[in-house]
C-alpha cells in the first residue's frame, strides 16, 4: 500500500537476524488474529468502523501497537476497502450489503517489529466475476510467495504477479506496491506488483518483505478520492488485494503472517 514515488529504487533490503525474526512471526500471528476476527465479523449491516473496533480489540489482547494509526495522520488500525475502492480505506460509516466484495488491510507492532497483511472476502452472494478476481489475486500473491528464495532476484515477484493477474484478463496496479518489512512498515526497497525492467536485488535470507498485489477487473489506473486517503479504480472497476509479510530463509519463503 506504499506511494511508489515514496522511495529511491535501488536500496538493498536489510537481513533480519533469527531473533528478529522471532518478533516478526510474534506480530504476524496478531496480524493474522485481525484477520480472522474481522473476516468473522464482516456481514451485511455491519459497518467498516466495527470491523476496526473489532480488529483493535485483538492489538489490545495482546499488548501490540498498531502501525497503520496515526501513520501520516490514518485515523484506523485497519484499512477497508469496498469494491471499486483499491487500497487505502477509512473504517467508518460505510454500511456492508449482500453483494459487496471489501478488502481488509491489517498491521501489528510487537516488541518494535511489524507485520502488516491483507485479504478481500465477499459479503453474502457475490457475482461470478467478484468469485474469480479474488480467486485470481489470491493466486497471483501466492505466485509471487514462491519466488521469495535464496539466489532468486527480487522482482521475480512482480513477474510472477503481473503473470497470473494478466493470463487472467484482470490488471495490477503501478502506483501502489509492496515494500521490505521490520523495523518500519515501510522499508526499502519497493515490491512492484509487475516486472519493472531490472531484476533488482539479489535475495538471501533474513530479508523480510511484504507482497500485496493489487488487481482490476479493469484497467490498472488509480484515483484518490478528497479524503486524501481512498484510492479507486478510475474505471470504477471492482478491485482486490491480498498481503502476507514474508520472510526469505534457507529453506524458502516463510509466511510470518499466519496462525
Ligand atoms: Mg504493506
Ligand atoms: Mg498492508
């Protein structure tokens, strides 16, 4: 969910040590508690502020900070984002119905190490295209996941991304992408969701990253709405976004951001 315009490109990620990592996993699990808490409560006539409430109940169980308040001025601990809106959503008034398909963004702070990770779920019945794109996308960061290997080249993810997303008929988003993870939520260097024309850093273990792809039924433009905040789909196309903050190791991608 990071600005691209926020960073200089050509930044080596930072290696993470065991210990490091042991507290990323820690604020991962919280994250993935803020999952499942508001993925439950999600439903029609529920609206996004309760799923913030919701989501700061569970920082507040386990003693962790959020990274998504107060950061730059955001009013929430999670982000949520209905239909054609993209990334970036403030919980509030916004009444859930039968129908919709809305993109949750959670983050987590324990012992100063963050976790930051998104899914988008559908409310009721949705349509047959709403089922596909989040199927699709879903795919698309799990592809991505895979390339997060010792020797590999980091945007071997964007390309892996851009591929499923795009064999799909469906587009991904230029002006929003993934980011290294640790000790901030946004570290150098960026995670575009597409191959970018370099192949960026060589990858080796304890670097840390989050992978969020971000895909249009439509077209792969972007507007921000008067809130300052809300990013649309111009074409007013439905869009969806998952996230997991991963870490490389020896053995391959870790996933930090699970139960
Ligand atoms: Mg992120
Ligand atoms: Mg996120």
């Amino acid at each position: 969910m990071l600005p691209v315009e926020v960073l200089p490109v050509e930044v080596l990620p930072m290696r993470r040590s065991a210990e490091e990592i042991a507290k990323m996993r820690r604020a991962g699990k919280v994250v993935a508690e803020m999952h499942q808490a508001t993925r439950e409560a999600a439903r029609p006539g529920v609206t996004t502020g309760h799923l913030d409430a919701v989501a700061r109940q569970v920082l507040d169980r386990h003693g962790a900070r959020s990274n998504f308040l107060n950061y730059r001025g955001f009013p929430a601990v999670i982000c949520t984002s209905p239909n054609d809106m993209i990334v970036h959503g403030i919980p509030g008034s916004y009444v859930l119905r039968d129908g919709d398909i809305i993109s949750i963004d959670c983050g987590a702070i324990v012992e100063g190490y963050h976790g930051d990770a998104a899914f988008t779920m559908g409310i009721g019945d949705i349509s047959d295209e709403a089922r596909r794109l989040l199927q699709v996308t879903e795919r698309s960061l799990w592809a991505g996941i895979e390339q997060l290997r010792p020797g590999n080249r980091l945007h071997e993810v964007g390309r892996a991304v851009q591929q499923v997303a795009e064999q799909a008929g469906f587009s991904v988003v230029r002006e929003y992408v993934g980011h290294a993870i640790g000790t901030a939520m946004h570290e150098e260097p960026q995670v575009p969701n597409y191959w970018p024309g370099n192949p960026g850093p060589l990858l080796k273990p304890g670097m840390v990253f989050a992978v969020e792809p971000m895909v249009n039924v439509g077209g792969p433009a972007t507007v921000t709405l008067e809130d300052g905040w809300s990013v649309m789909t111009a074409d007013g196309s439905l869009s969806a976004h998952f996230e997991h903050t991963i870490a490389v190791t020896d053995d391959g991608p870790e996933v930090l951001t699970v139960p």
